[in-house]
C-alpha cells in the first residue's frame, strides 16, 4: 500500500522535470531565433562626400583596387577581429588614398551579425601593391562567414 503511493511521487516529479526541461528548451529555441531575425544594421550609410574630378574622370576605386588577399584574425585577448589585407591598384592612372572598406561578419544562412565600415590610411599609385594590417571591431562570436570589400577612395590623377 504504501509502495504504490512512493511510486505515484516519482511519477509525478519526473513529469515536473520533463516539463521544465521542455519550457527550457522552447526558450532557447525562441532566444535563438530572435536573435537570428533580428537586422542588425540600420540601413545603409550615408553617401560620403568625393573628391571633385574632371567630368571626363574615369577613376573607378571599387573596380581599380583589387584585393589580393585577406586573414581575418583576433588579437591577443582573443576580443577584437584583426585584419590583414593585401590589395593591388590596377589603374595606371590614378593613385588612392583613404581606401574606405566595409567588413561583414555573417553567422548560420549567411545572416549578417555586424557590418562595420572604416578607411585604410594607406595610398596607392598606378600598379602599387600594398598589405595593410588593421584593428576592426569586437569579434562576433557567433562568426561563421566574414566578407572585406572595397567601398570607395580618394582619386588623384598621376
């Protein structure tokens, strides 16, 4: 008699803990895909102002710089993403300064996690090639993808 009623209790606390771990892991679930459909960016950034060229001006920084190369690495606390980036200017008439980037960090189905946007303090003449090492922003832990493209730069006729 008082077996079957011991054994009714057990029952009941494993139903319970069930339970719980259930509503657990449906809030996971629900954190998780929250996070994943949220955008992170705003929208896209303002137009910057250029360099006023001649109307004739053919100078084309984004199909003029060809990047080489690229490492994406983290710094020595593990914290922020640094990268090493080769690039080469194809142009044989013009020379780039304030070469303006945007980095991309993507997690799980390509979805962007971060998009940060900087310019390289390097120049570049007609057929220079270059590797710039820079400090980007915090390293997204969720990172499974990471995109470097060229954005724009200051034109000078050689």
């Amino acid at each position: 008699m008082f077996e079957l009623e011991q054994e009714q209790r057990k029952s009941g606390t494993g139903k319970y803990w069930l339970s719980a771990v259930i509503l657990a892991a449906l809030i996971v679930a629900g954190f998780v895909y929250y996070r994943t459909s949220k955008p992170t960016s705003k929208g896209p950034a303002p137009a910057t102002a250029s360099v006023a060229l001649p109307a004739n001006s053919n100078a084309d920084p984004v199909h003029d710089l060809k990047v080489l190369r690229t490492h994406l690495g983290k710094d020595a606390a593990g914290i922020t993403a640094v990268w090493s980036v080769s690039l080469q200017n194809k142009s044989q008439a013009y020379t780039y300064s304030n070469i303006r980037y945007e980095t991309k960090y993507l997690g799980a189905n390509n979805v962007p996690i971060l998009v940060n946007q900087g310019t390289l303090p390097v120049t570049l003449g007609p057929g220079e090639e270059t590797t710039s090492e820079f400090r980007d922003a915090l390293y997204p832990s969720d990172t499974v993808l990471y995109n470097f493209r060229i954005t724009g730069a200051t034109p000078a006729a050689r």
